[in-house]
C-alpha cells in the first residue's frame, strides 16, 4: 500500500533538515573556535548554543513526527557523540502523537493481513488506545473471545524515515573528519534501531525471548507478565498481541486502591530488567514507567519490545575487565580491556596506556563489594569519554550506551517511585555476579 506523504511533502521535510544541519555545523564551528582560542567564550555560552540548536530540533522533530522523533531518542542515548547539554533536551522528546484516522489503520491491517479486519477480528475498536510516532494501538477481541492488543504501522512513515535517515547520514558525513568517534558508526545504529522499531515480526520475537530467559528464573518469572504474541494475525507492520488489563506502575493512586505495594512491584521489574542486562545480554532498552503496568493479579507486565539490544558475550567480558582494571587500577588490563570491548583499535595501544595514569577516576579506586555494587555504569561510561576523546579511534559499540542508559534509568526508577528500597539489596547481586564472571560449568561426575 502505497500511501502516505507526497513526495513534495517529502522534500519540504528534507530541507527543513537541512536548516538544521547548518545550524549544528554553524555550533560546532562555535565550538571549535573558542577550543583552539580564536573566540573568547566560556564553555556555558558553548552549552547555551547547543541547548538551543537542541531545542530548535525537538521543536521541529515534535511538529514533523517520524523517524525524526526517534532519530531524537536514539541520539539522546549517544552520550560519546552528543554533549550532555544537548541530551537534557532531547529526552523531551515524546512519542505521544495524534491518532491516524481509522480508515488508514483498517487499510493497513487488510494490506498486510490480506483480509478485512472484520474476518479477522470480532471487534477491533476504532479510538486507539495509544498513538506513537511510527504507528498506534487498537484494543480489539479474536473470534476465540480473548482480548488483543492490535500495533499497527502508519502507512507510508517508512518513506519519511528513509528521508530522516537519508539526512542524518549526511550530516553525520559532513562532520565525521571532525571528530575522534566514528560518526558513520553511529549512524547504523540509528537505522537499525529505528528500522527494527517498524519490524513488528521482530518485536514480537524479542518478546517471545525475554519471556524465555526470564524463565530461568522461575521465582521472578511467577511474578512477571510479557503479554503472549498472536502470531496468526503478525506480519512485518500489523503485530497482534494479548491486551494487558492494568495500571502503570507509577500510577501511585491506583495500585493503592487496589492494595498494591509499590515498592514490591518496583523491586520485581528492576529484577526483571537486571536479569536481562547483566546475565542475558538481551534486554528491552527503555525501562520507563510507561512500558511498565501492574495487571489485574498483581504482576509485572512488561510491554512495548521495539527497543532492543543484544550485546556479545566478548564485549561484555570486556567491560568486566575494564571495571576490575579501574579498580585496581591496572593499566595493560585496562588498555587491553578497551581494545577487547571495541572502543579503542590496536593503533592507539600505547596511546591509552600513557592516558591510563592520568585518567584513573580515584572513585573507582580499591572498592569494597559493597561500593561495587553501587557503580553506575551509564556514569562511568560518561567518565571514560571525557578522557577517551583525544583518541582518534575511540568509539562506544552499538548497544553499550542504551545498556549504561538503562541501567541509570533502573536506579531513577527506584528512587522516583520506591526510595525505600536498598539498592544494595537488589543491584547488588546482578552486579557482583557479573563482575565475578561467568559461573564454570558443573563439574562432571564419573559413572
């Protein structure tokens, strides 16, 4: 089905972008100029000029919807690459957009499903229960009598993200010379962040997985709900699921009129995701109260899966080592360690060593297991960049961010809605066992 915008509609976005791209090249100049001493300014006037730039984006990202939206999430995350002043405001951004009218919806369903939504559905209500910047939810019910949540596509946004994507490529282009990271880099996991996040098939199979891996802990898992997906009436931009009844998890009002202990249930979903991140490596990148309910028995339901990260067993013994380095600090570990994970190539060996001696943050220095289960990882991972940038090679992998990010949101999480709860009681474990390593394998036993 070949709606959506016009291709006039289509260039006036694409030199919208490019407006924007001048502007970011007019403020990075800005920031080369008072760097090598040619302008006279401080470094909160720079910050005041990437606010705006950052502004001026979420602004217009807001009003144009798309990949722009996400394009704006994802960067958020890429605290190598964007200053701090300029993340503050680009986790403005939100995904909360006007509904399409239902007529393209039920287009869209048919297009992909090869039916009318009435053959394929008993009901399917015509006010979604949630609209986003790339597609919107309907609540329905199959013939079977059971309740679905059905996710569709906006017909046509792929064409917009292409033009999103196709701009931010060249952006990123025109100033990878520039700096140390690997800006093109970057760029492919914004595409395949934001591609993956219209693949609905994908995301119920990211679904289907976490809800395997939690199983292995089946006291945990009891307590958890990840809604079950119907595969039957699935296709790359229709993904139909069972429709979770409940309140979101901040909700405070709410959960305690029905006697629900908050705290409780804020434990349970921070193990839910401490389980995903530091045992699995698999995890839903965006625990954020919205993607968090508490259904009607008391559990934990995890929903909305486009957002997700796997990350190699390699990079992660890579990042325990790197840890363990900090903390002892061991600078041939620590150099190793970096070119293990990805962030350093072999050339700049010698380079970081010298680098280690000086940029050892005496915070991470001799801790005790109690003061290592307090790290935070996305603070460290901001650390490591404020001494990594004279590198040329320095990058951080696809899905390191997001993984520090979650983890920092973990812990924002607690505090906002469950202050009461030890972090050490909780993180602690997750943590430890990941800095210990893997466990062996049982030891075989003669017959």
């Amino acid at each position: 089905m070949q709606t959506g915008p016009s291709n006039f509609a289509l260039a006036a976005r694409a030199a919208v972008l490019f407006t924007l791209i001048v502007q970011g090249a007019w403020v990075y100049l800005l920031h080369r100029g008072v760097r090598r001493g040619w302008l006279d300014r401080d470094a909160a006037w720079l910050d005041l000029r990437a606010e705006r730039f950052a502004r001026r984006f979420v602004d217009i990202a807001s009003r144009y919807r798309g990949g722009l939206i996400k394009l704006g999430q994802v960067a958020s995350l890429r605290i190598d690459v964007v200053p701090e002043s300029m993340t503050r405001e680009l986790v403005r951004l939100q995904d909360r957009v006007p509904p399409h009218p239902f007529e393209e919806i039920e287009a869209q369903l048919q297009a992909e499903l090869g039916a009318a939504s009435d053959s394929l559905f008993a009901s399917v209500a015509r006010e979604p229960v949630a609209s986003a910047s790339l597609g919107q939810v309907h609540r329905g019910r199959d013939h079977e009598g059971r309740d679905i949540a059905i996710k569709v596509l906006y017909p046509g946004v792929e064409r917009s993200v292409a033009v999103d994507l196709r701009m931010a490529r060249f952006a990123l282009w025109l100033f990878n010379p520039l700096v140390p990271p690997d800006l093109l880099s970057v760029h492919d996991q914004l595409a395949r962040s934001i591609r993956g996040e219209m693949d609905y098939t994908a995301e119920g199979k990211a679904a289907e997985r976490v809800r395997e891996n939690l199983s292995k802990d089946p006291e945990l898992a009891a307590k958890l709900r990840i809604p079950e997906i119907h595969w039957e009436t699935t296709a790359r931009r229709v993904l139909t699921m069972e429709f979770i009844e409940g309140d979101k998890i901040n909700d405070a009002a709410a959960l305690a009129a029905r006697g629900i202990d908050v705290q409780e249930v804020v434990e349970t979903a921070t193990r839910a995701f401490l389980h995903q991140m530091f045992r699995d490596y698999f995890f839903h990148c965006d625990p954020h109260p919205g993607n968090l309910l508490v259904d009607r028995e008391g559990r934990v339901a995890i929903i909305d899966f486009g957002m997700n990260e796997s990350i190699e067993p390699r990079v992660m013994d890579g990042v325990r080592q790197n840890v363990l380095a900090a903390v002892t600090r061991n600078e041939a570990l620590w150099v190793e360690s970096m070119i293990q994970i990805g962030i350093l190539r072999e050339e700049d060996r010698e380079a970081a060593r010298d680098l280690a001696k000086i940029s050892f943050d005496p915070a991470y220095f001799n801790l005790t297991p109690s003061e290592l289960m307090e790290i935070d990882f996305q603070d460290y991972f901001a650390k490591m960049r404020e001494h990594m940038w004279v590198l040329r090679s320095f990058r951080l992998p696809d899905g390191l961010v997001a993984w520090g990010r979650a983890f920092s949101l973990l812990y924002g999480l607690a505090a906002e809605l469950a202050p009461g709860i030890r972090p050490l009681d909780v993180v602690g474990p997750y943590v430890l066992g990941f800095l210990q390593g893997p466990k062996p394998p049982p030891a075989r036993t003669e017959a």
